[in-house]
C-alpha cells in the first residue's frame, strides 16, 4: 500500500475520500433541483395506483400487498407495490412521503450509476485515456444524468417509481458484475447482483433485457469475446437467466394486457415506423430537453412519407455505427446497445397502445447519451469542457419543471398547449378543475372535446355524464354518456355504480339502479360505494332488509372508518323493530369518526328520542347538528318536539 511518509495516509484512503465527497455532492446537488418537488398531487396513474389501490392498505397478510387487482398497475410488479403500500402504512395517502422515497431512489441511482462509470474508465481498456479522470469524470456524468430535466417525468410522477426502482436495481446488477469481475476473491459481488437483477424483475418488465446487457458489458469490457464470457461466468449466467424464470411467472399471474400494454389497434409496421419517430425523439430530448410532455396520450399519429422513411434510415445509420463499434470491440459499442437494448421492450417488441411515447422510458437509456456527451467534451475540450455551467443549466430547468408538477391543472394545462389533441389531457384537465359551478362549462367542453377525438373513450364518457348530472336539463343527455362508456367498456365497474345512483333518484327505476348496483359488485367485489349505494336501495324494501344489512357490513369490512357507511347503517337499522340501539351505536361510530357531521348528529337525535331515559342526549345532538348546520329545519321541529314534551 502506497503511503506518503510526510502527510502519514495512504492514497487509496483518499480515493475513499474522493468517492464519499463525490456521493455527498451529488446528494446536495440534486436535493436543490428537487426539494421544490414534495407537494406534488397524485396524477393520471397516482390516482389508481395510490388513491384507489386497496392493496395497500394493510401490509398482512402481505399476499394483497404482493399481488394487487389486476386492473391496477402496479399489478404483477410486487415489489413495487410493496413500497407503495409500506408509505402508505407512515402516511396514507399524503404526497410528501412518496416524493421522498422516489427521490431517495432517485439518489441512490445515481450513486449507483457514479460507481458503474468510475469503475468502467478505469478498466484497462479505457484506462489509458480516463482512468486519471475517472472519478471526476463519473460524477460529472452521474450528476448530468440526475440533473436533466427529462428525468422528472420518472421521478416526480409517483407512479413511476416502477422506473425509477427498476433502474436502481438495473444498476446495481451491473455494478455487482463490475466489483465481482474487479475482486474474483471477494465472492459475496455476482450473488449481490443476481439477487438485484431479480428484484428489478419484481419491478418492471424492461428489467428483462438486464442480463443481456450485462453479457454485452462483459464482451466489450471484460472477457474479450462472448465465448469466454460464458466459459469464465457459466454458473453466473444461468442465475442471471434464472430471473427470467421469476418474471414469466409473475406475467403469467398478471398479464401485461390489463395495464395497456399490447394492442391498440397498432400493426407490427404501423409501431415501428411510430417508434423509429419516437426514439428519435427520445435522443433529441437527452441533448436538448424542450419541450418537455407530461403525457402524450395514447392518440399519437402513425407517421408516414419520406419523414418516416428518413426516421428509420437514421435509426438504421446509429445501428450500423454501433455494429461497427461491437466488431471493433469499442466501448461505443456497449453505449449503443445499453440505449436501445433497454428501449427494445418498448419500442420494438410489445406495442404499448396506453402511451407509444412517454418521457420516464429514457430515464435508464439517458445514461448512455449523457456519458457519451461528457466522453466527447472532454476529449475534445478537456478541463475547459463548459461542464459546471451544464449542471447548473439543467438543474435550473429540472426546478422550473417541477414547478409545474405542484398543480395538477398547470400540469395538464401544460400537456394540451404542447399536445392539444391529447384526448387524455383533455379528459384529465377537466377532472382537475376546482368543482364549481363557474368551471362546470370549461370541463364539460374539455371532456366534450376528449369524446369527440377518441369516440370510444369510455372515462370520457363518464366524467361527461357526471359533469352533466349536475344541470338539471341535461340528465337525459348522462344517460346517454353513460350508456356510451359501457358499450367502450362493459367491464367498467364505476360507470355501473354512477348510473345505478342515477337511476335510484329517477321515478320507478330503483329495479334497473339494483341491477346495475349488483353487477358493479360482480365486476369489483371490493367496491365499496357500490355495496353502500345497493344496501341503501334494497333498505327501501321491507323484504329485503336482510340483504342491506349484510351490503352494509361488507362496506364496512373494507372501510372502517367511513362515517357515511355507519350513518346509512343506522338508517336501515331504525327501520327494523328492536334495532333502535344497534342504530344509535351506528350513529355514535358516525359521529366519532366525524365529530362535524350534521346529519349524523340529527339521525343519532331522532334515534336516541325513541329510546327511554335518552331524551337529553338526544336534545344535546339535535342542538349540535343545528349548531353545524343553522338551517336543518328537521332537527329546528325536533327539538322544539323534545323540548316542549312533558318529562
């Protein structure tokens, strides 16, 4: 071990040094960009995957937790739920812990990805011309890398944390090769990175491409050719294919089908030709990032003419580069193929009809273009290579981007400025929108115009329909939209449960809302205002008491806590002869778990009045429901009834 005899500390002590003050940096670097970022609200995916997820809402038994409903979309990726599900169990659904942990991730990719680039330049076939610079030089392309803009598509956007985790382990994987390659007699480095390439299965699909790239990493970096790859590392390899075995079986539970992906109406040519314009696009962005787009929607042309033919020219001239590159064994090579070989589940192999395009797709592949722009600067222009101004220019924009992401209507507002024919922002601005009667015209025409560039847009249909319920000449108007958004979609659960509560107000139409009631429950047996809503129209019904009772226990097996659940409850209750105190113990639940609830103070009233010897407390709940709310007339006659009855 090198030793300076004056300064009395090794060299390789501080390399250490160098390392933990470059992971210090990059944290506090990247914790300015995104600081500003925490009160983000859930968005587009959020809103299922987070607000109307119930698999997280009990960590045991963890089999829910692990394997969620399928129309959820962390379904079939149980580690990823699992994350959402331990941030719901600190915090619920409050926004700020889930940004955390996405950015700790964040942070931690880019560690990971500072020790996969440092390590890469000094290995000898590199080391020649960067190994002096390598650890500078990794930190400036781990910090470009976490720094660009295009990266909050991934991070700030909760729902892909599927991406952001994915590619953590992706890059844990890849530094275990590196640092069991590197130490051969420290054997604990390839178990530790079979173990994170499995985990990564448990996260997203795309991690399927990671011991492939890792073989390529290998050849270019390592073993020389692919035959000693596997001669040197065959038990390795076969762990690593192993993983495979880890995610066909969780496909197989969930199929991709039911998360989007797959289908939409695209041929195999019609998607290539789309993708060779995207990818395209998705090189574009990592050099310069504007504009940036939120969602693209699924609505995304097919392009077409000499455009699309130069598209797939270019695509086709960077692949013949980087076929030249893998025959020379240059390490170009492996950037080539770690760009567009994480990209080719998605651009090439399973259409994704939900959304061709979307930004958080780049978040792994960006490395490569980032760590080819640094090794290019600095070849070309060496310590005068404009890098300090880099970050600082794309820290900036990554703050300024952020910014839009603490309003959900900016955000969508921003969306359809940049994508106006984006039938989802459309559909998605006018359920941001504040519900209020001044804005009730702007949604109904943003989700006019979302049905009318996607006629089959069956959410569309339904918030239209909802939006409408609230004019009182328009009501035969939701009924068409909602009948329109069941012939898009027979399986939609909610759009059974809307129409059934509009047809329990209709005149004579309580048998259909039963019907539609019940088969929302079918569709989605953990509905839980499908079994309040149907227990409410069957407690109508003398003879079917029985059953309301049994809906409204099922509701409150999911939801506990819900006081509107306890107070309609207590209603059905009263009407049975003999419940009178199985009702106020309801009512009490109601009260309890909303101590201002007006109405369920006046229904524990009247229900507390029908008992002996509680004529007080029911004045006292009267009073306060009229407290709550001065024009109750009802509870204004039943006091004055309490009140002048003799003792």
């Amino acid at each position: 071990m090198k030793r300076d005899a004056r300064a009395g500390f090794s060299w390789e002590a501080m390399k250490r040094w160098s390392v933990a003050w470059a992971g210090a940096g990059l944290a506090a670097v990247i914790w300015l960009a995104y600081a500003g970022s925490f009160s983000g609200p859930l968005v587009l995916d959020d809103t299922v995957t987070i607000g109307a997820n119930p698999s997280l809402h009990r960590l045991w038994p963890l089999g829910p937790v692990l394997a969620p409903p399928p129309e959820i979309p962390s379904s079939g990726r149980p580690l990823l739920n699992l994350t959402f599900a331990l941030n719901y169990a600190v915090g619920g659904t409050t926004v700020r812990g889930y940004h955390v942990v996405n950015f700790l991730i964040h942070l931690a990719a880019a560690v990971a990805l500072f020790g996969v680039v440092r390590r890469t330049l000094a290995r000898p076939a590199l080391a020649a011309r960067f190994g002096a610079r390598a650890t500078p030089l990794a930190f400036t392309v781990a910090l470009l890398w976490a720094l660009h803009p295009v990266q909050t598509g991934a991070v700030t956007y909760l729902s892909q944390r599927a991406e952001v985790l994915m590619g953590l382990c992706y890059l844990l994987a890849l530094y275990g090769f590196i640092r069991g390659v590197d130490e051969p007699g420290r054997r604990r480095w390839l178990p530790l990175s079979v173990v994170a390439c499995a985990l990564g299965m448990a996260v997203k699909e795309v991690m399927v491409t990671a011991p492939l790239v890792i073989l390529v990493y290998d050849r270019v970096f390592a073993a020389g050719t692919l035959a000693g790859a596997w001669r040197r590392r065959r038990g390795y390899y076969l762990a690593l294919a192993g993983t495979w075995l880890l995610l066909a079986g969780l496909m197989l539970a969930s199929p991709v089908t039911t998360r989007g992906i797959g289908g939409g109406g695209f041929t195999g040519w019609s998607y290539a030709l789309t993708q060779s314009v995207v990818v395209l696009r998705y090189v574009g962005l990592g050099l310069w990032p504007h504009p940036l787009v939120f969602d693209y929607g699924p609505d995304f042309p097919v392009p077409g003419g000499m455009f699309a033919g130069g598209c797939l020219l270019l695509l086709a001239l960077i692949a013949a580069a980087t076929a030249i590159a893998w025959r020379r064994r240059s390490g170009w090579s492996f950037l080539g193929g770690w760009f567009f070989g994480i990209l080719l589940p998605t651009s090439s192999i399973v259409p994704i009809a939900a959304q061709p395009m979307a930004e958080s797709r780049l978040y792994l592949p960006l490395a490569a273009v980032v760590a080819a722009g640094v090794l290019v600067l600095d070849t070309v222009c060496g310590r005068r290579a404009p890098l300090v101004l880099l970050a600082i220019g794309l820290g900036g924009l990554t703050g300024r981007r952020n910014a839009d992401y603490q309003d959900a209507a900016t955000l969508w507002a921003d969306t359809l400025a940049k994508r106006p024919d984006n039938s989802r922002a459309h559909n998605f601005y006018g359920m941001s929108l504040p519900p209020t009667p001044a804005t009730l015209p702007a949604a109904i025409h943003h989700y006019e115009e979302a049905v009318r560039l996607r006629p089959g847009f069956a959410e569309a249909h339904n918030n239209l329909a909802l939006a409408l319920l609230n004019l009182p000449d328009r009501h035969a108007d939701a009924l068409a939209h909602f009948a329109a958004a069941l012939r898009a979609k027979p399986g939609y659960a909610e759009v059974h449960l809307n129409l059934g509560s509009l047809l329990a107000a209709l005149p004579g139409r309580l048998d259909e809302a039963i019907a539609h009631y019940e088969q929302a429950l079918r569709l989605r047996p953990g509905l839980v205002e499908a079994h309040n809503n149907l227990a409410n129209a069957l407690a109508s019904r003398p003879d079917r008491l029985p059953e309301a009772w049994a809906h409204f226990e099922a509701a409150l097996r999911l939801r506990p806590d819900s006081h509107q659940v306890h107070n309609n409850f207590g209603q059905a209750l009263r009407r049975a002869p003999g419940r009178g105190p199985d009702a106020v113990a309801h009512f009490e639940a109601a009260v309890r778990l909303k101590p201002d609830y007006a109405l369920g103070h006046l229904n524990l009233g009247l229900a507390l009045a029908d008992l002996p010897g509680r004529r007080p407390d029911a004045i006292t709940h009267l009073q306060t429901a009229l407290r709550l709310r001065p024009e109750f007339g009802i509870a204004r006659d039943a006091l004055a009834g309490l009140q002048a009855a003799p003792p």
